[in-house]
C-alpha cells in the first residue's frame, strides 16, 4: 500500500482513481473529487474541506478525521466504509450508500443525512440539526444514538435500535419492521402510518403519538404527560407502565395501563373498533 504522509492537495480530482492508498497527517483543500472512482483507501488524522472527496469509493477507513462545512457531499455513492472517532461539520453526509459503519462519530449539521443507505451500523453516534436523517434507509443498527433532529427513519425498513435518546418529531413515519430499545423518544406524531414498529422499554413524550399504525407493539413502555391524544386508528398490542394522559379511537388490539386520564372513544372510530382498553 502507498503511504502519503504530511500533504497538502486542492483543486480538482487530486488523488482521482488510486487504490491501495494510505493518507496520514493530510489536508485536502478547497476543489472537487479528491478521491473519487477510488478503493482500498486510509484515511488517518487527515482534513478534508473541499467538495466530494470520496464519491465511487469501494473499501475504505477514516479515522481521526475532520470533514469541515466546505467537504459537504463527502461520501456518496460509496461501499464498505468504516468511520470511526471522526467529526463531521458538513451536510449531506452518507448518501446512496451500502455497508457502512460509524463509530464514536459526531455530525453537528446532519441535515439530509444518511439517504438511501444499507447495511448500517451505528455505535456511539451524536447527531445534531439532523432532519430528515435516514431516509429511504433500510437494514440498520444502532446503539447509543444521541439524535436532535426532526422527520428521522421516514420511509426505513428493518431497524434495531438500542440505549438512544431520539428528539425528533415526525419519527418513524411510513416505516416498516422497526424495533428499538432501552430509549427515549421526545417529539410529536411519533410513527404514523408505521407497520411493524415494536417499542420495548422506551419512554415516549409529546402528543398525538402511534396514530395510524398498523401491527403496533409495546412492551413495558413509559409515556410522559403530555403523550397525549395516543393510538388514534392504530391496531394495537400495548403493555404500558404508569398512566397514559389520553387515549383516542385505537381501531383494534388490547392497551394495559396503570391508568388513564381520559378515553375518548366517539363516532369517529374506525371498524372494526374493538380495541380492548384495560387498567393493570
């Protein structure tokens, strides 16, 4: 493997088509391309502010390193990355791409973050201004994701998510076959029209949550107070500790409470409109 060691490079398509390339210790300035139709690249204590570095990558490690606002774009189209103890300030990370690894990874401007990805793991990860992080996204774990961000995992299929804190609104909209963990999720219209969404000791706050949600699953959950107006035209099997501000038209299934503040059930409910509500 050829070493670059302590170097500077800008302008356009400086490292264009290497392979087998390791960088130590360098700085990629402003330009395009730096590393594109790349493969078997290493990236270690290395800076990058210029536009696109590594778009058409197959293979390649980063660690250590700084992606600036002006290196927006960096990863797309890309495969098999492992990025590890890296902070990221650009936007538009992570896009159109498969078989990649974050691990003790920050991005404090996740804005349209991680689109239309597979295969992702995720360890340890702060994300911040992350709307919209994960769409169109499917086969991904996560544990210990510390997310501020809103419309996150819209559209996903196949999530595992462990031990996060989620404050996010519009969360899990029109996902399929989601679980997740040991977590806390803050932010209104929690996973409408959701299918195969399965919460297990998870703290929920902000109204109008799980409404429209098909298959639906909880297993030893929390709400906080102002959870409320819940479950409006979902099909539900709810396990739930503690009291539930309000519940309103479940379609179908069974809710376990402690208590309840107010069931409203009126002639808007949907058939078949059997939904058992019951206190512990």
């Amino acid at each position: 493997m050829k070493t670059i060691t302590n170097q500077e490079f800008g302008g356009e398509r400086p490292l264009y088509c290497e392979h087998g390339l390791r960088l130590e210790n360098v700085t990629i300035h402003a330009g395009e391309s730096s590393l594109k139709e790349t493969s078997d690249i290493e990236a270690v204590n290395c800076r990058f502010e210029g536009k696109y570095p590594f778009w058409e990558c197959r293979g390649f490690k980063v660690r250590n390193c700084l992606f600036t606002e002006g290196a927006r774009a960096a990863l797309w189209y890309s495969s098999d990355l492992l990025m590890e103890d890296t902070l990221v300030e650009a936007p538009k990370m992570f896009r159109e791409m498969d078989s990649l690894t974050l691990r003790r990874v920050r991005i404090p401007n996740a804005a349209e973050t991680l689109w239309r990805c597979s295969d992702v793991v995720l360890e340890d990860v702060q994300v911040q201004k992350g709307d919209y992080l994960f769409m169109h996204s499917h086969d991904i774990k996560i544990d210990r994701l510390d997310l501020q961000g809103n419309y996150s995992f819209q559209y996903c299929r196949n999530v595992e998510i462990r031990n996060s804190i989620l404050r996010t609104k519009d969360a899990f909209w029109e996902s399929e076959n989601v679980t997740v963990y040991d977590s806390v999720i803050i932010g209104e219209y929690l996973a409408w029209y959701s299918k195969n969404l399965r919460l297990v000791n998870c703290r929920i706050e902000e109204t109008q949550p799980l409404c429209y949600a098909e298959n639906l699953v909880l297993e030893n959950c929390t709400f906080g107070p102002d959870a409320d107006l819940a479950f409006e035209y979902s099909d539900v099997q709810a396990d739930i500790r503690g009291s539930v501000t309000s519940v309103k038209n479940p379609r179908t299934g069974r809710i376990v409470a402690d208590a309840y503040g107010e069931i409203i059930l009126d002639s808007n409910i949907k058939e078949p409109a059997d939904c058992r509500i019951e206190v512990r």
